[in-house]
C-alpha cells in the first residue's frame, strides 16, 4: 500500500488539474444536451452528445463530481504547497521551530520535492 499511496502523492497536482478539465467538458456536453434539445433532426445527427439522449443526466452528474474532487485536491495541494514554501523562505530558527510539527504533517501529504526542502532547512538550521 505505501508503494500506491506515495505514486498517487507524487501524480496529485497534475491528476486533479486533469480530473478538473474533464469534469468541465461533461458538463459542457451534459448542459449542451439539454440546451439543444429542441433542434431538428438534421442538427440532432450532427451532435453525438444528442444521441446519448437520457444518458445525459448521468454524464452531466458524473461530471460536477469529477469537478468537485479536482477542485478539492487541486486546492488543498496548492494550500499546504504554499504554506510550506512560505514558511521555509525564512532563515530564522525560532519560527521554524514554532511551525515544525505542523510542516512535519504536513509535507507527509506533498511529494517527495517538499520533505527534500524541509529535510535541507532542517539541515541548514541544525533542528532535530
């Protein structure tokens, strides 16, 4: 299990970036089905989203929940990403030493490149 858990670590910034975008177009298809419903038969056969017919409430359902988990994992990445960095910029021991369990905890959830960055700060400041 650690083997699956730190790949998905690794891949998290750039899957939800990807779950995002697809989430995007089958709403886009699903809200177009429902947009264009009303065309003649002629315009209905060159959308192949209108052939789909009733199977476009499920796309459009799948597609706000693979935008919704993008979203989440895209920003909760960004999140501790941003707090890491800003709290390594500093050279000062004490703040370090005020926020390092919390940094601990939190580059566990960041690819390997942040407990790189920590480990080397750690270093640099002498903290055990």
């Amino acid at each position: 299990m650690g083997k699956i858990t730190n790949f998905l670590r690794e891949i998290v910034f750039p899957a939800s970036i990807i779950l995002t975008i697809i989430g995007l177009i089958l709403i886009v298809f699903g809200v177009l089905y429902y947009v264009f419903r009303t065309i003649t038969e002629v315009q209905q056969s060159l959308l192949f989203i209108y052939n789909l017919k009733d199977w476009n409430a499920y796309i459009l359902t799948f597609g706000l929940i693979l935008l919704g988990i993008g979203v989440y994992y895209l920003y909760s990445y960004l999140k501790k990403s941003r707090f890491v960095v800003k709290e390594l910029k500093t050279n000062k021991r004490s703040e370090i030493m005020g926020k390092h369990a919390e940094l601990r905890r939190t580059v566990k959830h960041l690819p390997k490149k942040y407990q790189r960055m920590l480990q080397e700060k750690e270093d640099e400041l002498k903290i055990k």
